[in-house]
C-alpha cells in the first residue's frame, strides 16, 4: 500500500489527509494515533449504502486498535441531512456514552461527513471526529476545511459549525464501487477546483478525463491518487489562507472562490427538494450559469466558456435542468446564505484559474435570467 499524504494547516490544528489505496484496513491504527490515550470508544456514522460494503472492515480495524465501536446509519439522500437526523445522530452518541475523550468516524459521501462532523462538533460542545470519505466529491472537498452543516426547509448549510478533523483517510479503492452520478458529481467538483485555482490543476483534471472518456484508464490508479492529492493540497492552500471565509476578503485566496457554481446550484438543489440533483451534478450546472454571467459582463472569453462547457459535458450526464421554474430559481438565489449585507455575491470567473467576487447588483435581470436560460440547458 502506497500512501500519499497531505497536510492541512488550520488555526485551531493541523492535520494529515492521507490518500492511498487500502487505507480504510489502517483505520483503527490512525484513530489510536490521532486520539488521546484516553479514547476508548469510536462512534461511527454511515448510510446502509456505504456500510454493507466498507462497514465491516472499518470496524474490524478500529475494534483490534482496542476502540469499542458501535454504529449508527443515517438515511441516503441530501434531504436527510436535516435537524431530525441530527436529533437522531445525538441520540446515538449519548446511547454510546461517548466522553469528551472519545470520537465520531464518519464513513461516507459529503453528507454522513456534514452531519457526522456536525454530531462531533455539538456533542458535549465538541468531541474529536475522523472523516473516511467513500465519494470523490467528499475526497476532493467535502471532508477537508472543517465546514459542518445540516439544512433547513429555508435553504442549504444554513445550520452548522467550523469542525476540523483529526485526520481523513482517503481509499481509492472506494471509487471503484461508486455508481456513475456518484463520480459524475465528483468529476464536476474537481472541474470546480481546477477552473478556480490554476490552469494546471484544470488542465491536469481535463485531461484525465479526457483519457478516460476515450477509455485510457490502464495504469491510471497511481494517476488518480496524484491528482485527488493535488485537488486536496489546493483546498488546504485556501483554507489556511482563509479558514473561516472571511466576509470582507474579495480577493482571489478568499475560500469563497470555492463557491464558484455554488449560488446556482443551492437554488437548483432547493427548489427540486433535494430529490433531483446529486450536489456535485448541480455544481457543474451552477458553474455554466457562472461562467455565462462572466461571459455576458465582459470577463471571460468565449473560448474559455466553451472550454468549461467541455469539461463539464466529459464529468458525465447531468439530470435536465431546463425544464426549472425560472422565477422560482430566482427567488431562491435571492436567498442563499452566503448574501452579505442583504446582496449576493457571485463567483465569476475572469479566465479558466482566475476567480472573481461580483457583487450582485452589479448583474442585471436581463443577464441573469438569460445566462440561467443558457446555463442550464441541456449540454450537447
């Protein structure tokens, strides 16, 4: 077993992401190592998906580092990861009877590593957790940059804490037996990561999936762990840099340059009741709004636009979105959590690797409305 290791500099501590194939069988010697000598009990969070897989072996190695394990399995699905899941997941870890010593694993996609680590966060006001994502999104993003939440019937994230984990341990091994969406919304995450950071991480990411779209995958894995351990080491860049999203920062290393494709997508996400889009799939549609925005104020270039529009097709099939109630996609941009002072801010895009944040009155309704027409119709 190979391991590519990454390291994440947050204010409150630092810790290790470590990347490779077969670590999830290392999983209880990473917990004993990261825990106090006190931890004697690990708690862990899945979805029956995830666990019937991979739920054995992670047990299995936390119980022979001497960890007394017990689990818990949250319902599939974004629109579970709600207060009433949260309520249970309390529950869970009261009936654990969990000491300030102990610790939460989280063994899944984004969602069981939201609501997981939101658990950790709230339970005795804070208990160490670990992140084992099972999905690329979670790989590239989700479980590193401490950000924790549920949602409301009001919107996305909207409750929620800054939690950091004590170490993630990403299996590759785990992307083998993930239905296509599943890697479809973590290619469009990746896509995220690269159209903001540089050209040489898009370009890196483009053209994996370029030799993967053509079916030149033979020799790829050590490929795929450089890349996901470039996509990680990018987002620790940020989060060290901004770890707590700055309201004021405008600049292009504010971590709210990882919301780019965000402000659409949550709408999208909202209004089709979490039930259509996997989030990632939403993203890459979010992101072509973005782009036809810059596009349509004079930012991007057309070439570049299209050049997006290709990397997103090669993610894989998105669900329709062009069929979206329009106004209703507005009203519920009009509400998404990151406004500041009552007004959006849009991440736009003056070139593939060069965010910026737009203020929205700077956007007009006959752009907006135009470049939601464009964004989200079906890509060829």
């Amino acid at each position: 077993m190979q391991r590519v290791p990454v390291r994440v500099h947050a204010q409150s501590h630092s810790y290790e992401v470590i990347i490779g194939r077969g670590v999830l069988a290392q999983l209880g010697e990473h917990a004993r190592r990261r825990l106090t000598p006190q931890a004697q009990r690990i708690a862990l969070i899945s979805n029956h998906k995830v666990f019937d897989i991979y739920g054995e072996r992670a047990i299995e190695s936390l119980r022979g580092a001497g960890l007394a394990t017990t689990h818990w399995l949250m319902k599939d699905g974004e629109r579970f990861k709600n207060l009433k899941s949260l309520g249970h997941a309390l529950r869970f870890l009261s009936d654990s009877s969990l000491e300030r010593s102990d610790a939460v694993v989280a063994l899944g996609g984004g969602v069981v590593g939201d609501l997981a680590g939101f658990a950790a966060a709230s339970y005795l006001r804070g208990i160490a957790f670990l992140q084992v994502p099972t999905t690329l999104l979670a790989q590239v993003d989700a479980s590193v940059g401490g950000k924790t939440a549920v949602n409301t019937e009001a919107g996305k994230n909207l409750i929620g804490a800054f939690h950091h984990p004590r170490a993630v341990l990403i299996d590759t091994d785990t992307l083998q037996t993930l239905p296509a969406r599943e890697l479809t919304a973590g290619w469009c995450e990746s896509i995220k990561q690269g159209a903001v950071s540089s050209t040489n991480l898009f370009g890196e990411t483009y053209n994996f999936l370029q030799r993967r779209a053509a079916g030149k995958m033979k020799g790829s894995e050590k490929r795929l762990e450089r890349l996901i351990a470039t996509q990680v080491a990018f987002k620790a860049s940020i989060v060290a840099n901004d770890e707590r999203e700055d309201i004021l920062r405008t600049d292009a290393l504010s971590r709210r340059i990882l919301n780019f494709g965000h402000t659409t997508a949550h709408a999208i996400e909202a209004i089709t009741g979490y039930r259509r889009f996997r989030h990632g799939e939403a993203v890459g549609y979010g992101m072509l709004v973005a782009a036809e925005i810059s596009k349509r104020l004079g930012l991007l270039d057309r070439s570049e636009l299209e050049l997006l529009r290709e990397a997103v097709r090669l993610c894989g099939r998105l669900p329709r979105a062009d069929d979206l109630d329009e106004d209703a996609t507005l009203n519920s941009l009009a509400r998404d959590k990151k406004s500041v002072g009552g007004r959006l801010k849009w991440v736009l895009l003056e070139r593939i690797g060069r965010a910026r944040i737009v203020d929205g009155r700077e956007i007009g309704q006959k752009i907006l409305r135009a470049s939601l027409r464009a964004g989200l119709s079906k890509l060829s």
